[in-house]
C-alpha cells in the first residue's frame, strides 16, 4: 500500500476540521487516506468519504 504524502494527508485534517469534525484519523481512516490519494481523487472527496463513514 502506498502513504499518502503528508501534503494530501493534512489537507484531509483541514477539510475534517471545517466541517466541525475530529481531525483525528482511525488506523482505517488513515487507510482511506491511502487509497483516495493513490486513485488521485480530490481531498474534498476524500474527507467527504470519512465524514459521511462517521455518521
């Protein structure tokens, strides 16, 4: 599994963030993290994916 670089990783936190949520990541969020970066979807769809994973 490739890492999200930490670039896209904060970018994630800071939508997380602005929708009044934890910027805290599960080990299993962290992997979505993973994923969303290396098919190259946005962060907006990333942090839209763990927002609507939490409710």
């Amino acid at each position: 599994m490739i890492q999200a670089s930490s670039d896209y990783f904060t970018a994630v936190q800071e939508k997380l963030g602005r929708k009044g949520l934890t910027v805290i990541l599960s080990a299993d969020e962290r992997d979505v993290v993973d994923d969303y970066e290396g098919q190259e979807f946005s962060v907006e769809a990333c942090a839209e994916h763990i927002a609507k994973s939490r409710a």
